[in-house]
C-alpha cells in the first residue's frame, strides 16, 4: 500500500524524509489497528519525491505544498474517524517537521482505493478477503 509523499523542497530539513514515512507509515497502521502487524507491515511502501519550489503551484503561482496519497485496497480508510484521526496526525507530522513553518492549508492528502482483486501481496494477486486472511495471520 504505498504512500506517494511529494513536498517542495526546503518544506522539510533534507534528510528528515525518512523520518516523514515513518511516522506516517505508523499511524497510517496505528489507526487501522494494524501497527505491528507482520503481513501489513512490509506490504505499507513509500517514496519520496522533493521538486523545486519552481515546480509547485497554487492558483497557477509558485508556492511550498506538501501532497500525501496513499493507494490502498477499497476497506481502507474506509471510516470517516480513521480519515479524520490519519490525516490530521499525519498533517501535524509534517507541520512539526517544518519546525511550525508549513502552514496547514498547504498540505493535501488523498486516498486511492485499487480495484478488488489487484492488490500484490508476495507476488500473489490477491481480493480484499484474501487481503483479510493474511491480515489476520498477524
């Protein structure tokens, strides 16, 4: 279930990226009560991608923004209270990166749900239930 974090850079001091996923992988399992969990965990992926301020836009201006977008089968973040709780967790992770400095405004967040029965665990095509069997296994 990857994460896609993009944020312009100096948003974040450089090399605090892995700091980013982790805490963000983190409560993104925390709040699916997954935290631990030996199939789900190594099956959450990220990547990082740091773009000039020069890229970046806002109302077709050049600004500082932070886009988190996570590609998940449809039964997660399927509850309003682990959307709200996530986000604004992972918000907050991000704003305390930016040493306060990244206003709220400007970090977006957005989930992808894939379609039932394309999601690869261990090379393995697998359903949401079968997604579920694996998931249990802890």
């Amino acid at each position: 279930m990857p994460l896609t974090l993009t944020l312009t850079e100096g948003v974040i001091p450089a090399g605090s990226e892995k700091d980013a996923v982790q805490r963000i992988t983190n409560s993104m399992l925390k709040h699916h009560g997954l935290l631990g969990n030996k199939a789900m965990t190594p099956n959450v992926t990220a990547h990082v991608s740091v773009l000039p301020k020069t890229s970046t836009f806002s109302g077709g201006e050049e600004f500082s923004g932070v886009w988190m977008e996570w590609k998940v089968p449809a039964f997660a973040f399927a509850s309003r209270e682990v959307q709200l709780a996530h986000f604004a967790e992972a918000t907050e992770i991000i704003r305390e990166l930016s040493g306060g400095k990244q206003p709220i405004e400007n970090i977006y967040s957005n989930v992808i749900h894939t379609v039932d029965g394309s999601w690869n665990f261990n090379g393995i095509a697998m359903t949401n239930e079968e997604i579920g069997i694996e998931i249990s296994k802890g």
